[in-house]
C-alpha cells in the first residue's frame, strides 16, 4: 500500500559524475574531465542537471570535482529530514512479510529532460559486500549483491553501476559509514545524459519509496520493483 511519507532519513549525500568522457570546460579542471559528459561541459550554468531526492540540482551547484555544493547538500537533507518539500511528495511502501531487501527503478521526465533512477536497498550485510566490490573493483561482487531477487513491476532489474565509476565515486567509504554500524544503507544511481550521480543514504524500517509526485509538472513512474529476503 503506498503512503505519502517517506521516513527513510537522509545522513549523507554526495553527488558525482562518474564514468564518462568529457571536454575541459573553463569553469572545470583539466583533470577532473572523465567526472563530466560533454553535454554537462557545454551547458549553462541555470542547467538542470540532475534530481535527487525530488530536489534539482543545477550544473552552477556541482563543483568541479562534481561535487554537489555545500548549501546545496544542506538544503537536500533538511528536505529529507523535515520531510518537508516544496518540489516533490514521496510515495513509499512496506516491503512486505519475508523480504528484506528492495530495487525500485524509475523514469523521470520533464519538459527537454530525462533521468533514470535506480535505488538499492541493502541489508548491511549485503551493503558490506557491495562496499568490498568496490574497494576491490570486483565487478562481479558487485552484480552479486543483485542476485536472487524477485521482480514484482517489470523484469529483473540488472546493476547499471560499473566498479570504476563508483570508486571513483568513493562510494564505498560512504556505504561502509553505515555498515561497520550495522546501519542499513540506500544506495542511489541518478543517470541523465549530463551523468552519473550517486547517492548513499541510512535506510531505517522496512519503508521504500518507489516514486515521486511533482508539483512543476515533471513526471516519474516506476518501471522496475523487487524484493529480496
């Protein structure tokens, strides 16, 4: 049954582009160029580049580490926190008896725009094991933590992630955060032709959110959901 709130907290969240060639633009530096597309290089500063968490986040607040901003990141997490939001209205569920793990994917789209997102929820041991993949860019740890869960919307959903871009990402530091506390983690995969965004969020109780309903028109539907024990 879907709710309107979403209570899954917010603790960190770091946004980056990952795993994509690009052209050194003046506004970033020579060595950062793989973190953007050449789409994201050639845009204007106003540009929409990404949404997480229902909030959008233009390219004038990603550094050029693709680093999402300090005040932008502030503003995310009190959104998440309050539960209070001025762009978006969380629909979530229970992940039912039985299962303790979910993947939810969804499409995004907005006039001239489009994203994908894809959020895992991970039991801390599962999450641990994701977190070890990375570390040793073993991609298949990694494609194991997605296996044997059951699609309920849509086929099995197959891990977008490759272990290159989410080192980079330093991912892994930010799961293990949580994990080496026994902590649930929500890891978090927004792609757009501008990038790959990533965020890891703490996940408490059994509550998914599977989409968002806008208040600016932009439309997100869910195409993927699964669950695992």
């Amino acid at each position: 049954m879907f709710k309107s709130k979403f209570i899954t907290k917010l603790v960190a969240l770091t946004l980056i582009a990952c795993n994509i060639s690009g052209v050194a633009g003046t506004a970033f530096a020579s060595d950062n160029t793989n973190n953007f597309t050449k789409e994201f290089i050639n845009a204007s500063d106003d540009t929409i580049v990404c949404y997480m968490e229902g909030v959008p986040v233009k390219k004038s607040q990603i550094d050029e580490n693709g680093v999402i901003n300090e005040k932008t990141m502030n503003e995310i997490e009190q959104i998440v926190e309050n539960e209070v939001s001025t762009y978006a209205t969380s629909n979530t569920r229970v992940i039912p008896s039985g299962y303790n793990q979910a993947i939810v994917r969804t499409s995004l789209s907005a006039p001239g725009y489009g994203q994908t997102n894809t959020q895992y929820y991970y039991t801390y041991q599962n999450g641990a094991k994701f977190a070890s993949g990375v570390e040793q860019k073993a991609w298949t740890t990694i494609k194991g933590t997605a296996l044997g869960f059951v699609p309920k919307i849509g086929p099995a959903a197959t891990i977008l992630f490759t272990a290159d871009s989410l080192y980079k990402a330093s991912v892994a530091g930010k799961i293990r955060n949580y994990t080496n506390s026994g902590k649930k983690v929500k890891i978090t995969e927004a792609k757009s032709r501008y990038g790959t965004f990533y965020g890891v969020f703490a996940w408490t109780n059994r509550t998914i959110e599977t989409h968002k309903t806008f208040s600016d028109g932009t439309v997100e539907k869910i195409t993927n959901l699964q669950y695992k024990k």
